[in-house]
C-alpha cells in the first residue's frame, strides 16, 4: 500500500515538474504560488503550522497568523515550481549581498561552512555559489521517504550533478570531514530539530540543535558563515552573506557549542520575525511547546 501511495506522489510530482519546466521562471514560481495558497491552506498539516506559529510569536491576533500561514504556503508552493528552473534563478536571478566575503574564501582557498535556514527559497544557496562563482560546493540534506521523488528533486537541487551532497545519516560525519580536506563549501540548514543535539532556546523554547558544524569548524580551522536568503519577488533572490561566527575566544580557546549556538538561534529568530511567511513553520522544531 505505502509503495502505491509514492508511486502516485512520484507520478503527480513529476506532472507538476513538466509543466513547471514549460514555464518561464517567474509563470512557474506565480503558478506554484497560487496552488499552494489555494491547496496547501486546506492541508491538515497547517495545524501543525497554526500550532508552531502560536507558540513561536504568541503576540499575533488570528488574522496575522492566517496571513502568515497562508504566505508560507505560498513561498512553498513557489519553491517547488523553482526547482526545475534553478540554475537560471540562481544565475541570473539572484543577488548576493557582501560578496566580498565570498572572494576572501576564494583568494584564500579556504572551505567554508555556510549555514541558514528553510526561508526564502533555500535550495538557491549553494546553487549560487556554483553558478555565479564556480565555487565546489556539497549541501546536506534530508532524503524524503519517497525514493522516486527523492530522485527527482536530487536531479534539480544538485543540478545534475554539479552539487555534491551529504544526506544526513550515522557516516555523515566522514563525509563532512572529506568535503573540508578537498576544500569544497558546505551547505547546511540548522533550523531542524536534531535529535542527538543540544537543547537552546529558540523563540523561547527549547529546540534540539546540531552541533556538529561547530565542533567541525573548530577542528578544522573552517569558517562557519551565516547565510541569509529573501525572496524579493517571483523567481528573485538576495542572498545576504554575514561574517563568520565567532567559534574561539579572545585568548584562543573553543567556545562552547552551547554558547555559538545560542547566537545562531538567536540570528535565525531575527530572519524569521522579520519575513515570518517565508520560513518553513511545518517541522517539528521543538520538543515541546512550552515555553522557558
């Protein structure tokens, strides 16, 4: 039963790419955009969504929260109807703000860890770093339960290819660690729960939080970069590069994980409230919605 459901997900999905693909860019992204606010609003999984937002920003009346909701399925209906047109969007659509941070990495030859979050449309991260700088680049990612479907959005987010990536497993370690010894960029988004993580604060409760990347970056001498992404229109991106986070103190010693990741969450909390309809409010961050 379960292998006929994803057959028919996987058929309907690859549907929605072909037509998607006949599209120009921005048709495509309005397209995706509408289905998901006619569509995606009607879902049982925006309880989930109404339940995390309350929690989040408890501040908000009922009329701020359904516009909130109703945009976030809009930006995600948009990212979907996005992939088949990535490496154009990420090319010739997309902005990136302090470059010069980038160009430090480049001239010094030196890998980076770029990290963000499920805003905007965040497969164009580390596309854009191949496409406009011709930067090596392998992005982490959770593999979907569906295999057809996975091999089809792997084919666009990795165009075809070009990207190297590290699905997120027990021997995902080694694999982060060879990414840095061949100098290639790695992408990652830290706004899911990890289970194995640390428990900090983000919007005032406690959510399990990776801190892999920082240990990594801390061994290896690797910048840990925050990167931000906007959706400033149907198909148009600005990607804000930050400076690294501090991983050592004053006198040279690691900072604790606990303490960097605290300014993560804390960084994230500031995207999220200011283009709260672009962030992905559908996952299960936190363990429990109680507040500190």
């Amino acid at each position: 039963m379960k292998t006929l459901r994803y057959i028919i997900e996987a058929a309907v999905l690859y549907l929605f790419f072909g037509l998607f693909r006949l599209l120009t860019p921005k048709a495509a992204s309005n397209l995706g955009g509408f289905i998901g606010r006619v569509i995606g609003s009607r879902l049982a999984a925006s309880r989930k969504a109404y339940r995390n937002l309350s929690a989040a920003m408890p501040h908000l009346k009922a009329h701020e929260q359904k516009d909130i909701i109703t945009d976030m399925w809009d930006n995600l209906g948009r990212v979907i109807a996005e992939y088949p047109h990535l490496k154009t969007i990420s090319k010739n659509h997309t902005v990136l703000t302090n470059p010069e941070i980038l160009q430090d990495f480049i001239m010094q030859e030196q890998p980076a860890v770029f990290f963000g979050a499920h805003q905007g449309n965040w497969e164009v991260n580390g596309a854009m770093l191949f496409t406009q700088f011709e930067q090596p680049v392998d992005i982490t990612y959770r593999a979907p339960n569906n295999p057809w479907s996975d091999r089809l959005l792997m084919r666009s987010r990795t165009l075809n290819g070009k990207l190297g990536v590290i699905a997120k497993s027990r021997t995902a370690g080694k694999a982060l660690i060879q990414s840095i010894k061949n100098k290639r960029h790695i992408g990652v988004l830290l706004d899911q729960k990890y289970r194995e993580g640390i428990a900090v604060p983000f919007f005032g409760m406690k959510a399990m939080t990776n801190p892999v990347f920082i240990q990594l970056c801390q061994k290896y001498d690797c910048p840990l970069v925050p990167v931000r992404n906007i959706r400033r229109g149907p198909a148009r991106f600005e990607i804000i590069l930050y400076e690294p986070i501090a991983l050592f103190t004053d006198d040279g010693a690691p900072r604790a994980p606990e303490d960097v990741l605290l300014e993560i969450n804390a960084l994230l909390e500031s995207w999220i409230t200011e283009h709260p309809g672009q962030w992905l409010w559908l996952h299960r961050r936190w363990n429990s919605l109680e507040r500190l």
